[in-house]
C-alpha cells in the first residue's frame, strides 16, 4: 500500500546524517531533535503546545488521562474507524459510545452524535478518517452546547485543513480541546518506527500532559499523579524533523495520485469515487472506493493476483468487535457502518507513485469491474 523504501532514498543523505547525529550524540532519549521537532510542528500547525509521545493510541490515552475523565463516563466516537480510538476508551474503564459516519465522508455523522448524548456524556472524539476531516463546525457547536471535550483523532490526516464558515481556516487537530496523531511508518507523516504526539493550546492540559507521559513526574523522583511512560524516542524525532519539512510536498503527491484515481473512475456506474468536503482540504492518507452491485472482495483477490495490495479499512467495525461486547455493542444498529463495511476497499495510495503504476492500478480494477 505504501513505498516507504523510494520515499527514503530521495532523503536518505539527510536522514542518514541526522540518524548518525543521535548515535554520535548517544542522546538517545530526549535529546535535542524531540523538542526541535515539537517547536516545528507546533509551528506548521499553528497551535500552541506540540506534546511527542511513544505512539497515536498513547496519545488518544493520554489526552483522555488528563481531562480527568472517570470511569462510567461515556465518550462517543465514531463506529467505522481504527480500533485504538475506541480501545483506550475502554482501557480507561471510561464508556464508548459508537454513532453512524456520513455516507458522503466517512466520519461522525452530526445528527447522530447529538442523538447519542446523554448526561454522562463528556467527550467526543471525532476521526478524520482516511485524511477528510470531520465536520467541525457542527461537532464544535455541538460540544459547546453540551459543555463538551473534543479529542480530534488526526492519526490519519495530519496537514489536513477545515474552514468555517466564518472564513478561519485551521489545521485538523487544533480545533478541538485536544488533537492526537501517530508517526506510524505509513502515516502521512512517519517515522521508521513508533511515534505520536498530542497537541493543545491549553497550558494546563499541555503541562499535565507532559507530565502524564512521564510517569506523572512534576520534577525527577517526584510523581504527583498515575501516568504513563510514553516517549518519543530522539531518534524518531531525528527522522520527523526532515520528514516534516517534506509534508506539504508529500500531501501533494497524494493528493496527485486522487485526481488520477478520481478521473479514471469518474461517473462510473459501480464505483463511487471519496467525496472531497469543499469546506476541507483532502490529505488522502488512503484513498478509499464504495463499490456498488460489484463483489468488493472478488475485486480485492483480482488485485491481489497482479500484484496490486488493496485493503479493506475496516473489515469489522467497532460496535461489531468482540473486545466491546461488554458494552452491548452488539445491539447497536448502524447501518450506514455496516453498508460502508461491505463496500469499501482502498487502492494503493503514497507518494511514490508514478503514472505507469497509477494506469496500471485503474485497468486492473475497471478490468474487474466491468
Ligand atoms: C484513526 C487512528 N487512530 C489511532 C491510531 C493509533 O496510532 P498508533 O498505531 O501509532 O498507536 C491509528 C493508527 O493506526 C489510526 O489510524
């Protein structure tokens, strides 16, 4: 799905420098690069505090660790996404609470997360699945209207952006009271192994998230609360430093790739195309089809048998998973989940790809589906 190796070797003097630098330095935890990495992304997203952490899930953890949430409390989160964004829900004995996505973009369906809000409802975590940022606008108000926490999942759409309709554009992840992402390899922006970060503009949360991540230290033997160990390790950030720099023009690259996909299957009757919310801008972390009267999973071995890696993102949505029959998850009735769960299969999408690939990829599928 991804070609890590070739978007390696057109940086690799760098990273190979920079890699060397931490080694020369033995730095190896908290050194330099992981507060210059947090200044350059708190910069590039414009938002106040950048907080590194060993991974997205940790991140979505610690988040919810510091706004205090307690057990018993509900958070909604959407059904059809990655299950860390509803796993450490549950991990923190707090209560998820799936609702539908919009057919159109995939994530939290407006009407029912407001339908899904009780009187312990405390936070909702609204994912920017496959890089097209949830509506905003109206989960925001939505919040404020209930006196809300939002944690936005951005793991997904890092440099994506909202506008309101006020005109105020702003990055996904820095809408919310806390936004969270993962380095994951494959991530829009990645790293060569574990990586995450929280952000906020809040300085309370940030200090508390800082030190929930550090063991809940205020200063060295010193542990005022129950955290967690999770750091970003230097060499990591080290990576992201350059990588960073190449967001934009990786984003790019993706966003190419979709105008290519885009016209090849524009108007075709079996295959409906991702929809681009014109409030948003798309950073197609995947690029994901609906298939209609065609069979998804035939289509899926087609591709497979030349070579082509296609995935289905997610085969089980979250209401469905084992790990929340506790929850009573499975009388929950999303049908929109469900019908976008037998649908969906996404294509090969990063930022090596060329044209001859891209042709190759869009004839294998027609081929199928015609
Ligand atoms: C939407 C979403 N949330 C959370 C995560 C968790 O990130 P990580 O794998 O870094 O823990 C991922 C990554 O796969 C994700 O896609």
């Amino acid at each position: 799905m991804v070609d890590l190796k070739s978007q390696y070797h057109k940086i690799k003097a760098e990273i190979d420098n920079a890699v060397l630098d931490v080694l020369e330095s033995s730095a190896f935890i908290n050194g330099k690069q992981v507060q210059e990495f947090a200044d350059a992304l708190s910069a590039y997203l414009g938002i106040k505090h950048v907080v590194p952490c060993a991974n997205g899930t940790d991140a979505l953890q610690i988040a919810m660790m510091a706004l205090g949430l307690q057990p018993g409390d509900e958070v909604i989160t959407p059904s059809f996404t990655y299950v860390a964004t509803t796993e450490v829900v549950a991990l923190l004995k707090l209560t998820p609470v799936f609702v539908e996505v919009d057919k159109q973009t995939f994530c939290i369906d407006a009407n029912a997360l407001r339908n899904a809000i009780t009187p312990r409802t405390k936070a909702i975590v609204p994912v920017h699945l496959y890089g097209q940022p949830a509506n905003m606008e109206a989960i925001m108000q939505i919040a404020e209207e209930f006196d809300l926490y939002v944690i936005e999942d951005n793991a997904q759409a890092i440099g994506a952006e909202y506008t309101f309709s006020n005109g105020v554009t702003k990055k996904t992840g820095t809408i919310g009271t806390i936004g969270t992402t993962s380095f994951f390899p494959s991530k829009n922006l990645g790293c060569y192994g574990d990586g995450g970060a929280i952000f906020t503009d809040n300085d309370e949360l940030a200090a508390k998230m800082r030190m929930i991540a550090n063991h809940g230290q205020s200063k060295r033997y010193y542990h005022d609360m129950v955290g967690c160990n999770s750091r970003l390790d230097t060499l990591q950030a080290a990576i992201l430093n350059i990588k960073l720099r190449e967001l934009d023009e990786y984003i790019q690259a993706r966003r190419k790739a979709a105008d290519f996909y885009d016209k090849a299957f524009a108007n075709h009757p079996k295959i409906e195309i991702p929809y681009r919310e014109k409030k948003s801008l798309h950073v197609f972390h995947q690029y994901t089809l609906i298939l209609h009267n065609a069979d998804r999973d035939g289509l899926n071995q087609h591709l497979t048998s030349r070579n082509i890696p296609s995935m289905i993102y997610y085969p089980v949505p979250g209401h469905k998973q084992k790990m929340f029959h506790t929850y009573n998850s499975s009388s929950y009735q999303l049908p929109v989940t469900d019908w976008l769960t037998e649908r969906v299969i996404s294509l090969p999408m990063h930022t090596e790809l060329d044209d001859e690939q891209l042709k190759y990829i869009v004839d294998s599928v027609l081929d199928y589906v015609h």
